[in-house]
C-alpha cells in the first residue's frame, strides 16, 4: 500500500491538516461550503450547538449540531484552486490515516453542499432564485489534470457544447460532471433546476469587459442559446464544477446551489442580496437535516 510522502500530503504539528487546519475528530460527514469567510457566522447561526471554530486564512470552519444533525461550515474563498484544496484536505481528514499516511481500508463519504452565488444566463430566471446546478460546466481545466476524469464527465454534451460555440482551442477543454442524483432529488421541490458554468475568473472568462476585450465577445451570446435534450445553461459562478468533479472522483455525494444575484442578459445586479442569500441557507439547512 503506498504511504503518502509529507511533500504531498502536509500535516501539522497538532496533527491538522496543512490548509484548513482541522483534525480529523474536528470535522463532520455533512459539509456546508461557502466562498464569503463570512458567511460562515451566518450559517453557524442556525446551529443549536458549537463544538469547535477553526480559522487560517480565508478557510474558516465551525461544526456543530443543527436540527439535531452534526454539520460542519467551512469557508472556501474563491475560486476553483481553492476547491481543489478544500475538497482534497477534507477527504483526506476522513480517509486518509495520518499516523501511517496511507488510505483506510474502509471509506467514509461527505455530504459537501456548496451554497454560493452567481448571475444568471436566462432572461426567466430572476433575482433570487435559487438554482441547483444539476451539471456543472468547468471552464477551468483542474479535472482535466486528474486520471479518471472521462469517466465521472458527460462526454456526449461536452461535445456537443464545443461545437455549438467554435470552442477556442487555446482555452482548456470544458467538462461537464452531475450533482449527486440523492442531493438533486432532496432539493427538487425548492430550487429551480440548471446547467452551471464554473468559470476560472470573474471578469473576461464570464464574458465582462472593463477595459480588456474578452477574445470571443460573442462567447455568452453562443452559451446562451446552447440546448441539449431540451436542457439549457442557466447561470455563472466560479466553484461548482471542481467540487462535483473532485467528489465524484472520490467517491463523496456534492452538488451546489446558488442564489442568483446578477441578471447577465438584462445587464442588471443586485447589491442588497442578503435576504436571498439567508433564505438559501434556511432551505437547505432543513433540507440537509433530513439526510
């Protein structure tokens, strides 16, 4: 069995993990991420117990009880590097023992439910709504550096995507992974269902132009009218497709909801978010407890 050498799987010396400084007895099976550090405080205030708040860098982590369920909020910054940190170091917190630095025999799987932001894509979609991201689109390429990548990705509608928008061949090549299916069927009644792009920037990689043209200005136009057995991609943010991969590959249930704060097709952004952004979070607090 391999032993995983410290270069590669960095432990500290009160036994936490490199980046998130938890321990492994400090984390729960069912995770909540969120970008904000502090939205963290915000979830954890639907806690009815704290057992432990953890904090370095943007990544700040409470776990607790809530509803009777022990959950744990873990904050993961932005972007998708920082997906690949957290859902790496969580899963080795888990299935990894650090005393010997080799797997367990026995695995245990996470509930890593990203609840996030983002703008939608589709004139129907309003401000507010909450879309779960039944497929998430990576326009970032981290899955692309992992084996087995083709078989937990829709080949049939990356394909079909790359043709219908002329994919530029300098750009990394987009792949498409669903949302656990119990997680989809456990938020069915109270999201709008979507395609989600996980793009690896806020600015030109979403189509926005400030001072720097975006190399295809027609990009969002193209995505926009992209249909695929009837299903359409409805909306932007920059995490969702690294977490659905990554869990996928290791075995774990994600998927991600966002509440949709910007309006790309009418050109119009919601400042003044927050309600929407807590009554996500209640949503699927009382969702998830059911688990």
């Amino acid at each position: 069995m391999r032993t995983i050498p410290s270069s590669e799987l960095i432990i500290n010396d009160d036994n936490s993990i490199f980046h998130l400084h938890l321990r492994p007895e400090q984390l729960a099976d069912t995770v909540i991420l969120v970008g904000d550090p502090g939205r963290v405080a915000l979830v954890a205030e639907y806690f009815d117990s704290i057992e432990c708040r953890v904090s370095n860098r943007e990544f700040n982590t409470v776990t607790g009880t809530c509803k009777g369920r022990r959950m744990t909020v873990l904050s993961t910054g932005i972007g998708i590097g920082n997906i690949d940190i957290c859902v790496t170091e969580l899963d080795a917190l888990v299935n990894i023992d650090f005393a010997t630095r080799q797997e367990k025999a026995e695995k245990r799987r996470l509930t890593l439910v990203r609840l996030g932001t983002s703008g939608a894509l589709q004139p129907d979609i309003k401000v507010g709504e909450a879309v779960f991201a039944r497929t998430s689109v990576g326009f970032d390429g981290l899955l692309n550096y992992y084996a087995g990548r083709n078989e937990v990705c829709d080949l049939p509608i990356e394909q079909a995507f790359m043709a219908h928008t002329n994919w530029n061949e300098l750009l990394p090549k987009p792949y498409f992974v669903d949302a656990d299916p119990t997680l989809a069927a456990l938020f069915r009644d109270t999201t709008r269902e979507g395609i989600t792009i996980a793009a690896p920037g806020f600015y030109a990689p979403q189509g926005r132009w400030v001072r720097l043209r975006p190399q295809d200005p027609e990009l969002n136009a193209k995505i926009e009218s992209f249909e695929y057995e009837g299903r359409r991609i409805t909306n932007f943010e920059m995490e969702s497709s690294a977490l659905a991969g990554l869990a996928a590959l290791m075995g774990h249930r994600a998927a991600t909801i966002c509440t949709i704060i910007a309006q790309r097709v009418a050109l119009d952004a919601c400042t003044d978010y927050k309600p929407f952004v807590r009554r996500m979070i209640e949503m699927s607090l009382d969702k998830l407890a059911t688990l």
